[in-house]
C-alpha cells in the first residue's frame, strides 16, 4: 500500500527507527479519551448543522518549523515537525452536486455553499475558500469527486499565528476526500495539493513545508526535508529535559497581504543574477564561500541580503540538523538564534513584537535557543526551554511583551505529533 512505500521510505533514514506501529493505520494525535470527546463533539454539532449524521471524522495537525525559515522556495532544506494541535472535520458525501461547508471558528459565517462544477475564490466565502481551492485542484488534476459534500471544522491552533491553520484545514480536506471518496492520493501527494490549492486559488506563493510537515507528520519526530528533490529523514525529537514552547505574538497577520510573494520575487532575481556566473538551479544550491565569492554580481544590495538568508540558512539547517543527531542541544539552540538574527537583519520579516519575544526569551535562564517561526511579519516564536524553567519563562516573558507591545502574548508547551488519520 501507499502507507508501506512511506514507511519504507523512513527505513532508509539515518537515525530513526522504523515504528511499526505506523504502517497501519495512522496512531492517533492524542489519547483515545480526548479523541472520543471531540469525535462526539463534531458528530453532535455536524447533526444540529446539517441535519443528517456525517459520515466521518478526521483530523490533521498544524505545524512548527524548528529551523529553515524561508528557505522551502529556494531549494534548501527545512526542519519542522507536526503538532498535536490541529484541524479536526466531520464529513458526509450528499445526493446533490452541491458542497456545504460549516466553521465551529467562524460560526456567524453559517453555511458556505458552492457548485461543485463552478469554484472559483469568492472573497464572501472567506475561510472556506480553503477547502474549496483543494477541491478544485483534485478535481482539475482529475480525481473522482461525483458528487457533492456536506463537511464542518473545528480548529484548535490559533489562527493567523503562524502554525498553518491554513495548510492544516488543506490537507484535512484532501485527506476527508481520499477516505469519503476512496481516491489512491499518497500523503506526499495530499501536501502538493495542499499547496497548490494555496498557490492557485489563493494566491500565495508559499513553498511546500506546511503542508509537507503536516502530511507526514510523524509523533516525537521532526522532518529534514531537502525541498530540492522532496527527499527526508525523520529525526528524533530528543530534547532531554526540554521542551518547545511556542510564543504567539497575537499580532495578526494574512500572508495574501504580507511581503511573502515580494521576498520570494527577490530570491528569484537574485538567482537570476547568480545564474549568469554559476551553473546552478537554487539559491540551495550554494555553500557559504560559494555565494560569497559570487555575491557581488546581484548588484543590489536589498536582494544581496535576501540571497545571504536564503544560503546561510540552509546551510544552518543542515548543521542544526547534525547537531540534534549528535546530541548536541546547545549548538541547535544557538543556531536557532542565529536564524532568527539573519531573518531579522537580512531577510526583514520579523518586527518588533517577535523580536521582543525571542530577546526577552534569551534573556531567561534556562533557555537554549530562541527564533521566530513560519513566514514572519508577526504570528509565533519557537524557543528550547529547559522543564523546569518552563512556568517562570512563560510568566517573564509575558510581561516584558504586554509592558512593551501594549497587548497580550499567549504560550503553548507543544509536542510533535503525528499526520493526518481517521477517529
Ligand atoms: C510560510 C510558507 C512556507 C514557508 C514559510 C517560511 O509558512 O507557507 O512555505 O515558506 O512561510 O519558511
């Protein structure tokens, strides 16, 4: 099957073990208790909604990227891992051609309609153009959708902070499809789809590392991804006595109208120039000395920079990644710091909430390393915290943000968690 060629795939990694238990069904994001209570929960609201009983209830978490920060567009590498935090739905297929969709997030929206055989972006139709622009894209890529469906989600990752609701409710609804429908689409191909779906419908051109992550989320493991070639290793997530804990800026941001596909144009253009002196096909392409010996054809001291971070973080990544196999803690937290520097000075997508975030983080005793995660320009921060400093971090760090920024910041102790799979 699809799942035993993923698992395979796993086998050949360099430190990870193969676990059994995956090549069946997916293992469940959370205990059975919890995921029986909101399967009931979903079920009973899918019923008030719709009036009918849903079919099904599935869910696919949101993610965190340890380290590789915009670099998943310029063929480098990324490390993050899925969380236990998600997107959950409760689907039926219906008679007609007609699909009907229900947010538990954005109640006062009601039910969004739409033609199956006419889907376009509707800006009315607002979050449910996620699942729409999904829906569009396996039918496009010829997937057999015959008829139309009744579906309702519940998101419990906070939305706009950076740990891809948005991917999350993507891939939750290709993989809804696949298992209502019966359609032969791997998990690898449910993240492309996902991502398609983003650049297309949504028009953001986004790399493929959310949905990546999310798709083949793995429990206690990051993914080393080379965005080049697709290829990955799972790794261990072995903190010892640490813990990630997540710092949400609350400063809302939409990518749709943040300077993301501005960013990715500048990498382009620096390639480009790049390209005139180098046989090379990414900005992943180059080592540190590589770029440095060639930097000065770019000619443009903005997009020198942005080149710079693209380089310098893969290279990064590459090295955290090593570090974290060796046991070396210490150097993985110091290299997430330096990501966040370069993501701050050279690559300019940080601002000022995030920035206080990860100083006041560093300033804590007991914590390993501290960065931004996902795109920026607000959204979350990702910091290595020792166990027993966890409580006095959050509390610090929480009141140096609201004396500074003038609002509140909420923090989340998370773990990894697995990809997508049926309650
Ligand atoms: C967003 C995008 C990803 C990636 C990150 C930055 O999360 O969706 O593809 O580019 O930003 O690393």
């Amino acid at each position: 099957t699809k799942m035993q060629n993923e698992t395979d795939c796993i086998q050949k990694s360099w430190f990870c073990t193969f676990n059994k238990e995956q090549s069946g069904g997916r293992p469940r994001p959370h205990g059975r208790r919890k995921g029986r209570i909101m399967k009931e929960k979903l079920l009973e609201k899918f019923r008030s909604i719709f009036g009918r009983e849903a079919e099904k209830v599935f869910f696919a978490p949101g993610r965190v990227n340890l380290i590789g920060e915009h670099t998943d567009y310029n063929g480098g590498h990324v490390f993050p891992c899925a969380l236990t935090i998600g997107t959950y739905a409760a689907a039926a297929k219906n008679s007609g051609g007609m699909l009907r969709f229900f947010s538990m997030n954005f109640e006062q929206k009601g039910i969004i309609t739409a033609d199956i055989t006419d889907l376009r972006n509707d800006k009315e139709h607002d979050w449910a153009n996620y699942p729409k622009g999904v829906l569009k894209v396996m039918l496009d890529a010829g997937y057999a959708i015959p008829c139309g469906m009744d579906i309702l989600y519940y998101g419990n990752i906070p939305n706009s902070s950076g740990l891809s609701s948005s991917a999350s409710v993507e891939v939750l609804t290709g993989y809804a499809l696949r298992e209502l429908f019966g359609l032969d689409a791997d998990f690898v191909e449910l993240a492309k789809i996902g991502q398609k779906a983003e650049n297309e419908f949504i028009g953001v051109n986004c790399g493929i590392m959310d949905q990546f992550a999310i798709a083949m989320g793995k429990k206690e493991h990051a993914i080393f991804l080379d965005t080049a070639d697709l290829s990955y290793q799972y790794a261990p997530l072995v903190l010892g006595d640490a813990k990630l804990v997540i710092a949400c800026s609350n400063k809302k941001r939409g990518l749709g109208d943040s300077k993301y596909n501005e960013r990715r144009s500048e990498c382009e253009a620096a390639l480009a120039k790049l390209q005139t002196v180098l046989d090379i096909r990414s900005l992943g392409d180059l080592t540190e000395e590589e770029f440095e010996a060639n930097r000065a054809v770019i000619k443009d001291a903005v997009k020198e920079r942005r080149a710079k971070h693209a380089v310098y973080e893969n290279q990064r990544t590459i090295r955290a990644v090593a570090a974290l196999q060796a046991n070396n803690i210490g150097e993985f937290g110091r290299l997430m710091t330096a990501s966040h520097n370069s993501l701050r000075d050279d690559y300019e997508v940080t601002g000022i909430e995030l920035d206080t975030l990860v100083e006041a983080a560093l300033a804590q005793e007991g914590v390993i390393g501290s960065r931004m995660t996902g795109a920026g320009f607000g959204g979350c921060t990702v910091s290595i915290v020792r166990a027993d400093r966890v409580e006095e971090f959050i509390r610090s760090v929480g009141e140096v943000y609201i004396n500074r920024i003038g609002y509140k910041a909420d923090f989340y102790v998370v773990d990894a968690g697995s990809g997508p799979c049926t309650l």
